[in-house]
C-alpha cells in the first residue's frame, strides 16, 4: 500500500500516534465495505431462489454423474472430432483475421506513432466497443446475419479479439524505447522503415505473446459459440443435452476438457521460449 | 573514386518467422478450402445484414418492465456471486500458497482452482442448470465458481511473492498461526487482493448478462429469446443496457481502486 499515504496524529499528548491512513482514506473505505454489504444484503433478500432447490443439487447432480457414466466412446471419431478440429479452426482463423483489424487500430491508438488525439480516440473507441462486446452476443449477430455455421464463429472470434489485441499491442508499442525511433528518424529513414526496423522488434516480443494469449482464450471460447449456432463442438453439446443423450454430453465436455489443457500447456510452453 | 565499401545489411531476414508467416499463409488457405466459408456466402450475408441493421433501429423500449426486472436480476446475481465468490477465494488461495502450506494441503487446492479454471463459464453454468434448475441461483453458482477460479489463483500467487521476514518476525514473537497470517501475510497483500477483486466483480457484471443463455438468469435469456422470435428491435434496447451496466460497472470499479490506492 502506498507509504505516502501514512500520516501522524499528534492528538495524543505529545506522543506521535502512527497511522497508516488518513481519516478521509479510511471514511471512503469504511463507505467502500458498507455499499457492498448493504447490496450484498439487499440482493440477497430480493433475488428469486427456491431454496428447496439448493438442497435438492447434490441429488440432482449425482444423478447427472450416474447418467453420464459411462461415456459415449463410440461418439467420438464420428461427431466430436469433427467438430473439435472445427472448434480449433475458428479460434485459429478467427485470432489470424482479427489481427488485420487489430494492427492498424494499435498503430492509430499508439500515442507515440499517431501524433492526433482525434485518431487515437477514434481508435480506442472502436478497441473498446470490441471488448464491452461479449464474443457469445457477437455469435448471436453474426449468426442472424450469416446463418448457423463456421463462419459466423470465426467472425465472432475475430471482432471479440480486436480489442483484446489491438490494446495490449498498442500498450506494447506506447512502451517502446524512443531512442532507437528518434536514431532512425534522424538518418531520414521513410516512416514504414521507422515502423519496421524501430517500433516492430522492440514490441515483436509482446505481440506473440498477446496473440498467443488471446489464441488460448479463444479456443476456450470457441467451444460454447456452437450453444448459439455459430459452428463447432457447442453444436454437438447442444444437441446431445437437448436429446438428453448425457453419455455424449460427458464425451463432448472431457474432449473439450482434455484439448483446453493441451493447448494450454502448448502455449504455456512457447510462450517460455519467446520471452 | 573507389567503389564504396558495402557493409553487410544489418537487418538480416529472420528464417524462422519466414518460414511461420508461409505456415500462416499455407493454413489460411487449407482452413478456407476444408471449412465451409465461400466467398458468395459472406456476400450473401452483407445484404441479409444491411436488412438486420435496418430492423434493429430504432430500438424498442416498450418492454420496459420485464428489461428492468432483468437488469436486477443480472445485478443480483453479479453482486451475491462476487461476496461469495471473494470470501471464499481468501480462504482457497491462503491454502494454496506453497509457502505457507504443506504440500498434503496446497496439491489438492491447486487442482481444485484448476479445474475451476478450466471450463468456460457457460459449461459450468449448463452442468449447474441441471443441478439446480432454471433461474438465478445457477448463475450466482456459476459465477461463484469462474471468481474461485480466477481471484484465488491470483491471490495465491501474490502470497508466494510476499517478503517472509515479516512473517518469521511475528511468529519469533510466538504468535499463534492465525495472527501470524493477519498480522504477517495480509497486510502485505491485502492491496492485491482488493485489486483482484474489482477486477473480478467487473468481470461478473460482463458475465451474469451471458449465463442466461443457457438459462441460468438474469439479462441473456431475454436476448437469446428475442434473438430467437426475430424481435430485432428489442434486442438492440437490450444490447443498449448491456452497454450502459458494463460501462457505469467500469467507472464504478474505476472508483473504487482509487480509493483503495
């Protein structure tokens, strides 16, 4: 916490008390707790529960568990691995389409590459309607424009990802040592050389990593677009919970468990090898 | 004049992102040609979306009443998953700490927020639907769950990077092992969690306007059902307040960490 911050009453009689706050910092705290508590408390009081209901889950999640067991193996060469390539190719394709937007957009947003606040702002608006965006209300979009399907989860990925991306890159390149750029300028380099040989080594590191990032975010995601429609191994889920065929169920969710924890580690593994 | 001396070129083209970008470009067109995405299709799609934009504007308010009830709900649920969410990450991610820990302890606490991890919030919420049935309750389960998993490996993260001389000084002290952890680790990590904290209150505001998807309460089921009846404009009401929650939540959060600084 921050040191600055501690302050001595002298109200003791002579004897300096120490205290770590001031009182106004403590008065917004002490605030702070109290509106949490008391939206706590009041939502509690209102919210539409059936209690019975909460005694009733481990019942009915145990049944849920006898039903699944065992797994439906024979499922998995004829629907799951299907769509699980096809949930892997619309993270893939979906985080590769949403670097054409991203990049350009991080550039504009970069105070130290575009000197115009109104284009930095103008950027950052569209980073940000990107992101407030939640990637399953993107599919929903895309999937009333372009029907159920591949497509619409690859173009959900992407615009989710921009700003994600478009962000953390242009934080990167916000970071980057201007005495290189300013030695480059000063050869009369054209500004795509100043971009390139200046800016893009420096802040190269930080892209992969991003991009890497937001792929493993990506595959996570892109296996519950197909609850929407929008292509995948969600479609398969969907189905199965809608026939209640709940051996598949478990199928589909440990191949879902099992490729998230792999992709993980990949990335895990040369994301150590980057940085 | 004598030719003059060419140096080397100094910035030698690297082989190896080469050869990743032709890998890129060698899996665009694979991914294009095996998957279902033609050309004519995305056309086809641009006209259908000039119609979808048409009938979303201008959005439709009438509904008011159940849009406000679904707006208490999503806050509801937000509000109580987070308290509980919180409270239990504090104990969760002091157990999980290796370096206050035994390992008999820490191991099977790390699994734990690991497993909570690794499912995208939709799945827990179908498996807690089923558990619990429709409504709020299987969202703040939900949300519940995806705070553990975030806030308490974060926390036990902060405690492994904290100074331990504090804490053999208390305990030198003969301090008993509670007072140890209040009065030695917290403080140097309180201001984290806070922050973890925020962080993820922030994130199930975004998220309890999405579990109701599945049918877990609050905001989404209303989209999704508006969504399925074609009901355009309403949809775009909704998305308006969806905005309008997410952006008062971040200047909320915005406050509060500077009030916790």
């Amino acid at each position: 916490m921050n040191s600055s911050s501690a302050s001595i009453s002298t109200k003791t009689g002579g004897n300096p008390k120490w205290q770590r706050f001031t009182a106004a910092e403590r008065t917004a705290r002490y605030m702070v707790y109290l509106v949490v508590l008391a939206a706590f408390f009041a939502s509690l009081r209102t919210v539409e529960i059936i209690p019975e209901f909460l005694y009733d889950a481990p019942e009915q999640l145990a049944d849920m568990f006898t039903r699944m067991w065992p797994m439906d193996f024979a499922s998995y060469p004829t629907t799951i691995h299907g769509a699980m390539l096809d949930t892997l190719h619309i993270a893939t394709l979906g985080t590769l389409l949403s670097l054409l937007l991203a990049i350009p957009l991080a550039l504009l947003n970069a105070r130290n590459i575009v000197q115009s606040l109104w284009l930095n702002w103008i950027a950052k608006f569209f980073l940000v309607s990107s992101r407030s965006v939640n990637s399953l209300i993107w599919a929903l979009l895309f999937v009333a424009i372009f029907g159920p399907g591949v497509l619409a989860g690859v173009l959900a990925v992407a615009l989710r990802s921009v700003g994600f991306v478009g962000k953390l890159f242009s934080e990167a390149l916000e970071e980057v040592n201007m005495g290189t750029v300013e030695a480059l300028k000063a050869t009369g380099a054209s500004p795509a050389s100043v971009l390139l040989k200046a800016y893009w080594p420096q802040a190269k590191p930080a892209f992969y990593s991003v991009v890497l990032f937001r792929w493993d975010i990506n595959v996570r995601e892109s296996a519950v677009l197909g609850l929407v429609g929008a292509g995948g191994i969600g479609v398969v889920l969907n189905d199965a919970m809608n026939l209640f065929q709940w051996p598949k169920v478990a199928m589909a969710l440990t191949a879902i468990f099992v490729v998230v924890l792999l992709i993980e580690l990949l990335v895990v593994n040369v994301r150590k090898r980057l940085i | 004049m004598a030719a003059i001396k060419t140096h080397a070129n100094p910035f030698k083209p690297s082989l190896g992102s080469r050869l990743l970008w032709l890998g890129v470009l060698v899996y665009l067109i694979y991914a294009v040609v095996t998957l279902d995405i033609g050309w004519d299709r995305f056309i086809l799609g641009l006209e259908q979306g000039g119609r979808l934009v048409d009938r979303l504007f201008p959005p439709n308010f009438n509904r008011w009443e159940i849009l406000l009830s679904d707006l208490i709900e999503s806050l509801q649920i937000a509000i109580i998953a987070s308290v509980f969410g919180i409270v239990i990450s504090l104990f969760v991610g002091l157990m999980a700490a290796r370096n206050l820990m035994p390992n008999i302890i820490s191991i099977p606490v790390r699994v734990f927020i690991a497993l909570c991890r690794t499912f995208h919030p939709v799945i827990i919420a179908i498996l807690f639907v089923k558990a619990v049935g429709f409504g709020a309750l299987a969202g703040i389960l939900t949300l519940i769950v995806a705070s553990v998993g975030f806030i308490a490996k974060l926390f036990a993260e902060a405690i492994e990077e904290i100074s331990f001389k504090q804490v053999e000084a208390i305990r030198a002290t003969g301090a008993s092992f509670a007072s140890t952890i209040l009065f030695g680790v917290l403080p140097q990590v309180f201001s984290r969690f806070i922050g973890f904290s925020i962080y993820q209150l922030d994130s199930n505001l975004r998220n309890s306007t999405m579990v109701g998807i599945v049918g877990a309460g609050g905001l989404g089921g209303t989209l999704f059902a508006a969504f399925q009846r074609f009901d355009y404009d309403f949809v775009t009401a909704i998305l308006l307040t969806i905005i309008a929650l997410i952006l008062v939540g971040e200047a909320l959060s915005n406050l509060v960490r500077r009030i916790f600084q």
